[in-house]
C-alpha cells in the first residue's frame, strides 16, 4: 500500500540512534537559510538530518514548544 513517493522521514535503528546522538554532541546548529518551500518535491535525507535550535524555531514560528509535553500543546 505504501510506495516511496509516501517516504517522508527516516527512522534509525536503537545502534544508529546512539552513534548519530554520540558523534554528532558537538555538531554545530546551523540557522534554516534554506527555504525548503522552493522545492517541488521533498527535501533530500541532507537536509532532513541538520540539526536545529528548538528555541530559536518556537521563537521563529510560534508553533509548538519542543521543551514542553506536546500533547497539551495540541488540544489547546
């Protein structure tokens, strides 16, 4: 039922978790100066892996608090 055109993310086995969370402790944030919506199509697995301030997002979009249970967030 599902095809690789629904392929939105990508998810790491328990192994990888902890190598990417261990080797990437240091990695520097990089500010979104891409606009992802020039895109026709989804963003490639680069640019879905950059790591982002959550602060400075909810401070940006005003959306939803990463620090804060997002289930209450939701329903309010």
């Amino acid at each position: 039922m599902l095809n690789d055109e629904m392929l939105i993310g990508y998810l790491a086995t328990p192994e990888e978790e902890e190598e990417l969370l261990s080797k990437h402790q240091n990695m520097e944030v990089i500010p979104d100066t891409i606009d992802l919506t020039e895109f026709g199509e989804l963003p490639s697995e680069q640019l879905l892996s950059v790591r982002t301030d959550v602060d400075e997002d909810y401070r940006k979009h005003k959306f939803l608090d990463l620090n804060k249970p997002l289930l209450i967030q939701v329903l309010t």
